[in-house]
C-alpha cells in the first residue's frame, strides 16, 4: 500500500518528472520531449512498430479543470496538430494524463475538442496514474518518501563490502555484493545496477573488459592487492537520464591530436566523443558519492551523439534516382554549430551535415560497400541506381522531402565517384534484382565472397526466366546418373539425345531460391561407371554445337513433376543450327 498523493503539494516539473517516470517503466522506449526544443504539444512520445507515434501530453492538474486549465490543454493540442501538418509524422494516439478523474462535463468538453482529429485521444486519469503508482512503488518511494536519499546511503556499503578486512572469503564477498546489486535495482525507479567481482586485475587491462553497451556509467574499485570491483549502471528506460541525470564537475584534459579535434567538434557540432581523459573536479552528487577527486587516478569521458528529438528526413538525388536518408544524430553544440547525420534503408550511403556558428555548411557522403552482406536486394539496387547516375553526371542535389533544395554537391569531391563506381559489382546486383521480379522470397547480397560459378549460375536461372518462349543454349560437360537398379542398367546406345525435368533453383547467400521447373535436353556421346550406382553421360568428343544443352522453362502438370531428375534417352538431337554466342564472365569478388 502506498499513501495518498498530496498532488497540491507539487511543483510542475515535480509532477511531470513522477509522471514521466512512471510511464516510462510502462514503455521503456519513451522518448522525453526537452521544453527547450519546443515540445509542440508532446511532453513524451513513443515510436509504433508502424512507424507512428504515441503522444503523451503531462498536465500537473489534480482539482477542477478550470477555463484557464482547459485553454492550456486546448492550446497543447493545438500546437500538436500544426506540428503533425508542418512534420508530416503520424501520431496513433494523444494521451493527455494528469491526477484528475474526469466529469461527464469534462469527457463532452475532451469530446468536442478531439472528436474531428483521426487521432484516437485517451484521458489517462487519477486512477491510471494510481494503478502505475501500485506497480512501481519505488517511484513514488524515491521521489516523495526519501527513497532517493536512502539510496544514496546505499552506495558507501559497496566499499565497505569490499575493504571489510575480516571477509577474506570471494563466495562471502560475492553473496553479500549480489544483495546489495539487488537492492538498489529495486529501490531504484531509474536505473539497474551491475556490481562485479573480479579476483585480479591489473590497471592496465581495464580497457579490455567488455562494458554493457548500455552503460551511463562504469567505475572500478580496485584494491592493493589485485581485487576490484566493476560497478556499471543501466537506465531502466532510454531517457533516465534526462529525468534523472547523474552530475558531476571534470575537465576535459586531450592528449592527442585526434582527441583534440573530436572534442573541438564535440563544442562546436554536437558530435560524439569517443573517449576523452578528463580531470574529476566534484563527486557525482547521486552517484559514487564515497569517490573523493583526489583518488580518481585515470577518467575518460565518452558522449553519445543525441538522437533527434523530432526526426528530418532527407533525400539525395541526382535525375531520376533518389535515396532517402533517414535521420540517427542530430544536435547542436555549445558554441552554435550543429550537426546532422543520416543513412538510407540498407547503411550503404550515408551523410553528414556540419552547420559552423556561421552558418556554413559542409556536406559529406559516405559510402560503405562493406555494409552489402544481408540486406534485401531491393534496398541494395536502389543505392546502385543512385550510384551509377552519380557516375553519369558530375553532381547531385540534398533535398528535403518536399523537394526543397538544400545543397548541390560535387560527386569528384574527395573521389566519392572512384569508391561508389564498381561495374563488376553493380552487373552482380542487377542480376539478383532481376531474380527477385520472379520470387516472392527475399534474396539478400550474399554476405561472403561471390564466385564467378555461382554468378554463372545466376545468369543461367534468369535467362531461362526471361526467355519462356524460346529455349536457352549453354555449353554440356556431363551429366552423372544415379541407376535405380545397378543390376540391371538400362544404359543407352551412343551416341543417343536425353532429356529430364529439374526444379529451376539457384543458391543465393546459402539459400535455395525455387523458381519453377525447366526441360532440357543435350547430347551423350558416351558414358562409364563410376561407382555402383552412378553412371556420367558424357558428350560426343568434337561435336560442335551438338554439345551444348538446350534449358527450357515449363510448367508441369503434378504428373509430370514426378518425373522430375528421371532422364529419357532416345534418337540423337541435330543442334547444328545453333552457335554459342557468348558467356557472362566476371572477376572474382
């Protein structure tokens, strides 16, 4: 049981942190609307598998719904639908929550303000919020009942688990530390917790231990003796750390070149920072409060570049092909600049946008060929179109998804044209594009080393495809036949023409891609025993084009199938009418 909110009692933002915090635990993948951006109506909001959004708009109001309060929501709702008209984005549901169970005057007053938006608008009231309230009780715990400053108690109890002298025993240590992980987690509504032992450690392999990637925070306790401890913290839900960030003073101290210039971007653009030395100034006034400056030998400090808080697509295009560009990083650094960063649906081409203090613009394309392995061939074909008509033509243009125009770009610039033109490459990926017309599986750019017999084989299957009507001539080496009855071969008489029925399958990233049935008939010329079993058919020594082998497409009645990978023979089959042109041949890839 938990007592009675005294909402009254609380500020605003008092009430939208509990509030946010609460739905947050709900759906761990809320976003925080910061008020300096402009909320625009959305204190928090949820991406839908879909690709819309769910909007949750905070309001501290827990008595009457006054006409003063009425005109703050109705201009919340207001300032998110001329958001929806000026960013295009798709929002499911508008959530408007607050500690007040509303009246029937206040649902036809909800009802008449909504009533004409496709949106489907919830009241989320007193008794949605108590019913979160009952399920984490550590939230109302540590923001109304000193649950935050009886967690901060909790922290020197880690220490002196692991300094207590008489526990020599790592099973002792290891329990009573396992209790403590487990506590905190549990009284803390923002954060896990993740206390490991490590039994010897020397500094200098610190860095080589992996780290949760999802890690606000790791420190190391290391004693004398070799023993440490590796505390890590992980938000419970993606934005904690804006509802309850952990503070602290450093300096920033670089000691390299490189480190110096990223973290002059960092300042400048809102980039991320990898990994810079810095000087501890002020213990973290929530977190590691026992750890005095004085005793932190080494510290790096590493930035993620912020995710968008509403998302800009862009688009390149150069004539008629065209990549969208979708929106990861976006953000502005302290001295007035700003970055923005994005990449198309298969992370082949990839953009940077570096807005100085000044207003100037640096555009930078990237393109990651390593980035094929796996993804839809579809995706990959629409890079490559774009690819080749940057070839073409000596720039192409950013643009929003409007078509507003934004930059002109050089395509020579850096010799982006030389790494995105690829010929060999770009012939491979039309064949399988072309492939995919005739299946309704998907075929994905084969992850490992492409060999000029599977591209060979791919060229086979479509041009059967592609030609139904008419029937496709390679070159025959040999044909081995398992016997049915090695006792009593039925072997023919050479020279003889043979024909069978096979399912028209090709391999493709290890898969097989089933494409129907083909007919096919060539000429033996002679044919021996290789095992008990199997018999090769061979063709007639120097026969010119008697010895290539006619691929026709069918599709067989369920009868015929069943006849699929038998072979018939019968009179020799006159192709002399016939000349091979020529063959798909390609390097190694």
């Amino acid at each position: 049981m938990y007592d009675p909110i005294a909402w009254g009692n609380l500020s605003g933002e008092a009430v939208e942190d509990l509030l946010a915090t609460l739905i947050s635990r709900e759906r761990p993948h809320v976003n925080h609307i910061r008020p300096s951006s402009g909320d625009h109506g959305r204190d928090l909001e949820v991406k839908n598998e879909d690709g819309s959004i769910d909007v949750y708009q905070i309001k501290k109001f827990y008595s009457n719904l006054t006409k003063g309060r009425k005109r703050q929501i109705e201009a919340s709702w207001d300032r998110l639908n001329e958001y929806i008209q000026a960013s295009g984005v798709r929002v499911a549901h508008w959530y408007l929550t607050m500690p007040l169970n509303p009246t029937p005057e206040n649902l036809e007053w909800f009802h008449n303000l909504t009533t004409e938006s496709p949106i489907e608008c919830i009241w989320l009231d007193k008794t949605y919020i108590e019913s979160l309230v009952a399920k984490y009780p550590e939230v109302i715990d540590f923001y109304l009942h000193g649950g935050r400053e009886r967690l901060r108690e909790m922290f020197p109890d880690v220490v002196q688990a692991f300094s207590d002298k008489e526990e020599d025993s790592t099973c002792v240590l290891a329990q009573r530390l396992q209790a403590i992980q487990k506590l905190l987690s549990e009284q803390d509504p923002h954060y896990d917790y993740d206390l490991r032992l490590f039994n010897s450690v020397q500094e200098n392999v610190i860095d080589e231990v992996v780290l949760n990637p999802r890690d606000v925070c790791a420190s190391w306790e290391i004693q004398p003796d070799g023993k440490a401890i590796l505390i890590e913290i992980i938000p419970k839900f993606g934005t904690a750390p804006l509802i309850a960030p952990l503070e602290t003073t450093f300096r920033f101290t670089p000691q390299t070149e490189d480190q110096k210039a990223e973290l002059d971007s960092f300042f400048t653009f809102g980039t991320s920072l990898t990994s810079c030395p810095v000087e501890i100034k002020k213990p973290m006034s929530q977190l590691l409060p026992w750890i005095e400056p004085a005793l932190v030998k080494s510290a790096t400090c590493s930035v993620k570049s912020a995710e968008p808080q509403s998302r800009t697509d862009l688009v390149l295009r150069c004539k008629d092909a065209s990549v969208t560009l979708h929106n990861t990083s976006q953000a502005t650094g302290i001295r007035g600049g700003g970055h923005w960063f994005g990449e198309d649906d298969s992370s082949l081409i990839s953009v940077r946008l570096l807005t100085a203090p000044n207003g100037e613009t640096d555009c930078t394309v990237i393109y990651r060929p390593e980035n094929l392995g796996g993804k839809p061939i579809r995706e990959v074909c629409r890079v490559i179109d774009f690819c080749e008509s940057i070839h073409a033509n000596s720039s192409f243009n950013l643009e929003t998804m409007d078509g507003e125009l934004l930059q002109i770009v050089d395509s020579s610039t850096n010799g982006f044209d030389e790494a995105i033109y690829k010929p060999e490459l770009f012939n491979v990926v039309k064949v399988l594009a072309d492939l995919q017309h005739f299946t309704n599986a998907i075929i994905r750019f084969p992850e490992k080393g492409i060999h000029n017999s599977e591209i060979r084989e791919w060229v086979i299957t479509l041009r059967i495809l592609e030609h139904k009507d008419t029937m496709v001539f390679i070159p025959w080496e040999s044909e081995c036949v398992t016997l049915t009855d090695p006792a009593h071969p039925n072997i023919p008489t050479f020279p003889c023409g043979i024909t069978g029925v096979r399912k028209l399958v090709s391999t493709i990233d290890g898969e097989s891609c089933f494409f129907g049935y083909y007919q096919w008939w060539a000429n033996a010329g002679s044919g021996e025993t290789v095992d008990e079993d199997q018999f090769v058919l061979k063709p007639v020594a120097d026969s010119g084009s008697n010895a290539l082998k006619a691929l026709h497409y069918i599709e067989p009645s369920p009868q015929e199938r069943e006849i699929n990978r038998q072979l018939y023979y019968g009179p020799s089959l006159d192709f002399s009418q016939y000349r091979l042109i020529s063959e798909f041949v390609n390097s190694e890839n």
